[in-house]
C-alpha cells in the first residue's frame, strides 16, 4: 500500500489528463482468493461486491464517463448449481442493497446480456430497479449479466434481420455503426481501456466486437483485493499508451 499523500497525488495526475471515456473490468479471481483464505467460492464473490463497491466509487469520484464490468458470463452457467444460484441470489441482492446509494451518487445503472436463461421474474425485477437511477447522468455503470460478446453479435444479427423482413432496415444502408447500434452497449462509446485482474490474459467472450482498439491492463491481484491506487495505475498507464488506430 502506498502512503495517502502518494494515493492523492496519483488522484490528481490521473484526473489533470483525459480519462477513458469507458472503463470496462474483468472481474476475476474470486474464487482464488477464497480458496487462499480458506473459505468457499462463495466467500471470495462476497467480497467481490465489496472491491466493486470501491471502484465505482472512485468511478463517481473521478467523474468517469462509462464504466462496464462483468459479472457473470453465458457460459458461468457450467459452474455448481450452487455457485450460480448464489451468483444469481448476489447480483440481485446486491443491487436492491446497493441501489439507493447509486442513485443518490448520480450513477445510472443498467444490466447489459441476454435475458434467455435468466427468469422473466428476475429480468423484470432488474429492469424496475435499475429504472430508479435512470434520470440520472453522472457515471453510466454498466453490469455484464449472463453476458457473451457471441450472444450479443447473434441476438444482434437476429434483431437487424427482424427489421430488414419488417421494413424498417435495409441492408444498402447498412454499415458497421449499425451493428454496434444493435449491440446492447448501443450508443455507447466502445471501452478505451479494458483491466482483467487474477493474472488471466483473455478477454473469455468479454466486449469482442467493442474492444476492437481497446487498450488492456493486466494485474495478478485477485479482484477482491484490487485496491484504488491499481485502478488509478491502470489509468495512469493508459494515459500514456500512444493509440495509433493503424495511422502513422
Ligand atoms: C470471477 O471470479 C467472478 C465470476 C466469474 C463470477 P471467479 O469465480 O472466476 O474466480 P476464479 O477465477 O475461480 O479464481
Ligand atoms: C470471466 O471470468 C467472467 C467473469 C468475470 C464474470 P471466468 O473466470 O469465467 O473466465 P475463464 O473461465 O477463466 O476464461
Ligand atoms: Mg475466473
């Protein structure tokens, strides 16, 4: 850990240049960690929620634009029944929990991926929750649930096709802003700098399409211990990264 008169500093360097317009995080090593403190997998998504809580709190404070994190992927279905109904259970309850404070803090959440798996009950739930931040326009916080970059490309697909047949679409007029458009990150700026924490190096079906000139940072912390002064670091080196997007 480093001094708070360091921590400060870093704040304030990182916050003196142009932040990424969106931030998005692979929220990895939960079950690591547990598995260090000897504990179930459980235990370490517990404090999964907490190191989030922290970081859309610097989020807010650091008055970034976009932030999108993942939280379950369409394919952490194949996990223990017991794990993803405690995902399941955690996602929600933490946002009843925690959707007040958002609210007031000026984030304006929503649930990004598919709804097929998940119950018509759950999806209405999230929706109606979500709703309650959604006059506000400080930080837009995005959250990956049942989430697959595939997914998202096919149900796209299937969507334009849909239009096409009605009418409303037609394919002379189509270009790629119009495939983003059917994303569900539509309207959205793409992720300037993707963060994976737990020493993976791979996006795992995360934002494929979108991060087509994202910038990645990776760390070998666990996610429950990402600490501010790393997401500050991660910002810091992205400020310095030259982006060429294929020009000289
Ligand atoms: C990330 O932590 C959280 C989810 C995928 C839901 P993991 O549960 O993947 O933790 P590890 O990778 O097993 O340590
Ligand atoms: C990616 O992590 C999904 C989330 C963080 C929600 P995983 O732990 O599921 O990814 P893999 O299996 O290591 O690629
Ligand atoms: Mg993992």
């Amino acid at each position: 850990m480093i001094p708070m008169n360091k921590l400060e500093e870093l704040e304030k360097k990182v916050t003196a240049s142009p932040l990424p317009k969106h931030i998005a995080i692979i929220m990895d090593g939960n079950g690591r960690w547990a598995k260090m403190h000897k504990q179930k997998r459980i235990f370490g998504h517990k404090a999964g929620v907490d190191a989030l809580r922290r970081v859309v709190e610097i989020a807010g404070d650091i008055n970034l634009e976009y932030l999108t994190v993942y939280a379950f992927s369409t394919e952490n279905w194949g996990r223990s029944k017991t794990e993803v109904n405690y995902l399941l259970k955690l996602i929600m309850d933490s946002l009843n929990k925690e959707i007040e404070e958002l609210r007031k803090n000026n984030v304006n959440i929503r649930f990004i991926g598919s709804e097929k798996e998940l119950s018509a009950n759950y999806n209405k739930k999230v929706i109606e929750t979500c709703k309650k931040s959604w006059d506000n326009d400080g930080l837009k916080f995005n959250i990956a649930m049942n989430y697959g970059s595939r997914r998202e490309i096919f149900e796209a697909f299937l969507k334009m096709h849909s239009e096409i047949e009605k009418g409303k679409l037609s394919i002379g007029e189509m270009d790629e802003d119009t495939i983003s458009n059917y994303l569900y990150t539509a309207n959205m700026p793409d992720p300037e700098l993707i963060i994976r924490t737990s020493g993976e190096q791979r996006l795992s079906n995360f934002l494929i399409w979108q991060s087509a000139y994202a910038e990645f940072w990776f760390t070998n912390t666990l996610w429950p211990d990402f600490s501010k002064e790393e997401f500050l670091q991660a910002i810091a080196d992205f400020q310095t990264r030259e982006r060429r997007f294929g020009k000289r």
